[in-house]
C-alpha cells in the first residue's frame, strides 16, 4: 500500500481544522475525505478507508459516540482521537474504546504527526494482510474438505463395491451348495422372500431390511463345511448326527466373521436356532436376548422347513404350518411376529423383484410346495 492509493477520513466540525490537516497529510501523499459532524463519518466511512481521525469534542455525536457506532460496523479501522484537551480521562475512555492513538490540536511537530499517521497505516496493512490470509486459510480448509468429501465418496463407493462383490461370491458358493441337495434346493431363496416380506409387514428401517437380507441369503452357509447328507435319511437322527447338525450356525457365523460390514448378520447366523424359552442352540439365548431380526429367521426359516418336502415327512399345506408357529409361540417362537407372518403370508404374492429374481410360484413348483393360494388357509 502506497500513500497515493492510502485513504484517511478526518471528522471535526471546526473547518479550520479539517481544511489544515487535509492540507498536511495531502503534501504527504495521501488521500483525504472529510467530515463535519460523527453522523458524517458513520453515513461515509466504508472499507476503503485507511486511517480515521476524530475529533472528540463535537456536537450531537461527538468522538467517543462516533467511535462506539465504528466498532458496530466492525471495519477495523484504526482511529486516531484528536484533542485539545489533555484530560486523562479522555484518554484512558479513548483506549477502552479501542483507539489506536492521539493527535493533539494545533499540530506542532509535523514530523510526529506524520510518524503516528504512517504507524496507523501500517497497522490497517497488517490487519488487510490477516483478513486476506484468513480467507484464503478458509478457503484452502474448503477446498480441502471438499477434495476429502470426495475421497471419502470414493472410498465409500469402492467399499459398497466391495461388500456387494463379497456378499456376490458368497450367494454364488451358497447356490452351489444348495444345487447339491434336492431337498434344500431354493430354500435359502424362499426364506430370503419370506423374511423380506414380514421385515415389510413389521415397517423395518432400510438399514435393517439389508442385515435382513444378507442374513436370511446366509443363515446356513455353515452347511458348505459341514457333511449333512444325514438330513436326507428316513427316520430319526442319532445323538452325533443332531450335534453334527447344530454346529452349522456358529460355523457359518465363523465364515462371516472376517467381514467387519456383516457384524450383525454374523450374530442373526450365530443365533438362528435359538428359541424365545432359552432351550435352543448353540447358546441357549432367551426373547430378552435375541433381536427382532434374529427372531424373523427362526419363523420364516422354520415355516419353509415346513412346508418343504423331506424324505423322512411328509410337507404341511400353509395352514398347517402356521397353525404350528401358533402352537410354539411364547416358547420356539416370538408371539408377535408370529401373529404379523400369519396375517402377511395370507396376502403374500409371489414378486419378481426380490432376492431370488423369480416369482415364488415358480419356486413352490420347483421344490413341492404346497403354495399359499392352494391351501384351505
């Protein structure tokens, strides 16, 4: 800043003055406005201004009234008070105020004056360089928040990618799994249909319909580890066969476990064979410890159980299978979530836009289901 661009704003209502000291800071090079009255001042100053010089002793508004209404406009500009008067009573008003300096009337020692006035200058120099560095500090925290908000997207978007591809292989292994058995065929598809449908009955949060999915896709993915061709044979399973068999959900909450995103799904898998009484497996949980979730997957998973064809029973139509669920509710089962998949399942239609990509009529075809709309339920 040089002093032909600096500009300084003189108030004194005695025209003798204004007209000496603009006079004086002129032949030092600077720009000058004046003003007759605080009211002036306040209606002219904006933040082109430099430097202000105040008369304290003026009519109606006088300095320190004028000083007050410029801290409210908050420009920053520093103020020099000129007096005549020598009170320290003035001064020490004048620094609680804010003000940067003194000139004393009549002007004396040019020298001095010239001095306090380059010293002014300087100090709006440094207060413009702060305000400019500031901003451009808050524009570079912007600029890089933004690029990190589009980091993170990306990194969000590779992450669902991710658990999608993950949770893709997964089905693809669970299907393969199921190809191999006859009497399993569809069932993970048919409970996933099943779950989905009494999530939408119970009003679920998005969030939960998704750990709902992926639990129902996966509730026996344990199974891929574990030899259970013994579930195929007539008649009643040994005591090895039964602990063989109940080992299938803590192994698949185990194959889930390495995935941090399915920590819920890990604990619905774990617990899918538990009951409301506390006399299920592997844990013996009890309602008061089972999620809403865990509780959908032992309903749906046993009402497909049901009414699936087995070589060793014979299938129950819809009606009896829900009459079932009602006659373990409070025990096997959560009695209220028995009561809405009992209302559900009577309007329930088969969809195209689930997990499995079919109508369920098809499935029920391909699996020996004695589908909904063809029992006297």
């Amino acid at each position: 800043m040089n002093k032909g661009t600096t500009k300084i704003l003189i108030a004194d209502d005695d025209l003798m003055v204004r007209t000496t000291i603009s006079q004086i800071l002129e032949m030092f090079g600077y720009q000058v406005d004046t003003a007759a009255s605080g009211e002036e001042v306040i209606a002219a100053v904006d933040d082109s201004y430099d430097v202000i010089i105040l008369d304290i002793t003026m009519p109606d508004m006088d300095g320190f009234e004028t000083m007050n209404q410029l801290n409210r406009l908050d420009f920053d500009i520093p103020v020099l008070f000129l007096t005549g008067a020598g009170s320290m009573d003035y001064a020490v008003k004048a620094i609680n105020l804010g003000a940067y300096d003194f000139l004393t009337k009549p002007i004396e020692d040019l020298d001095i004056f010239n001095v306090k006035i380059r010293r002014a200058v300087e100090k709006r120099m440094y207060v413009l360089r702060e305000r400019q560095y500031k901003a451009a500090l808050e524009d570079d925290i912007q600029e890089k928040a933004k690029q990190l908000e589009e980091q993170n997207k990306l990194l969000l978007t590779y992450s669902n990618s991710l658990e999608n591809a993950t949770v893709q292989l997964m089905t693809s292994l669970q299907n393969a799994m199921e190809e191999k058995d006859y009497y399993t065929a569809g069932h993970t598809k048919r409970v996933t249909e099943y779950a989905l449908m009494l999530g939408g009955a119970m009003a679920l949060s998005e969030n939960d319909i998704v750990v709902l999915r992926r639990s129902a896709q996966f509730h026996d993915i344990g199974k891929l580890v574990i030899d259970l061709s013994c579930i195929q044979k007539p008649g009643k399973l040994t005591d090895e066969e039964w602990v063989l068999i109940r080992k299938h959900p803590t192994v698949g909450a185990n194959i889930i476990k390495p995935l941090g995103f399915m920590e819920k799904e890990q604990f619905i898998i774990r617990h899918h064979h538990e009951r409301v009484d506390g006399k299920g497996y592997p844990a013996g949980l009890t309602g008061d410890e089972l999620d809403d979730l865990t509780k959908i997957i032992t309903v749906v998973d046993s009402f497909d159980a049901m009414t699936s064809q087995r070589n060793y029973r014979k299938n129950k139509v819809m009606e009896e299978a829900v009459e079932e669920l009602y006659k373990c509710s409070g025990t096997q089962f959560d009695p209220a979530i028995v009561e809405t998949f009992a209302q559900a399942i009577v309007d329930f239609k088969p969809v195209k836009n689930g997990f499995s990509g079919e109508p369920l009529e098809k499935l029920y075809e391909q699996n020996n289901i004695i589908s909904p709309d063809k029992s006297e339920f």
